[in-house]
C-alpha cells in the first residue's frame, strides 16, 4: 500500500467522463494507491461510488467542496 495520492481534475466535464478518466488514471496507478478526483457533474455523485463497487476500488471518502465534490478512491487489486 501506498499513501501517495494522485488528483484528477475532472471540473467541467459531464458524464461519463469523470469515471472514464478516472479509470484510466488507475489502471496506471499501483494496488492500494489513492486516487483524489475533484468533480462538478451532479451524476458523478451517483457514478463515482457504483464505478467503485463495480472495479472493486474503495471509496474512502466524498466531500463537498465549494462548488464541486472530492471523492478519494483507494484501488483494489
């Protein structure tokens, strides 16, 4: 495992590409790396979290920010 985080800046962008993106940043990333993506689309509220149980990552935690929501994905193996 690893605490190094990674941010994917995915401000702007509408559905599905905040969870395209973040998939493909992790499919680079090692097993136990966090991931930070900062999103605006009120659908990623619902597809951050069903990307994760669907790729078996973990959702440590979502956050409101202002203005968009931070979501900290740790992926599994």
């Amino acid at each position: 495992m690893t605490d190094a985080t990674e941010t994917l800046d995915a401000l702007g962008l509408l559905c599905p590409l905040p969870v395209l993106k973040a998939r493909k940043r992790l499919k680079t990333m090692p097993d136990g790396a966090l991931l930070r993506i900062l999103a605006d689309d009120p659908a990623a509220v619902i597809d951050v979290p069903h990307f994760c149980a669907e790729a078996g990552h973990a959702l440590v935690s979502q956050t409101e920010e202002q203005g968009y929501r931070s979501y900290l994905i740790r992926k599994g193996g």
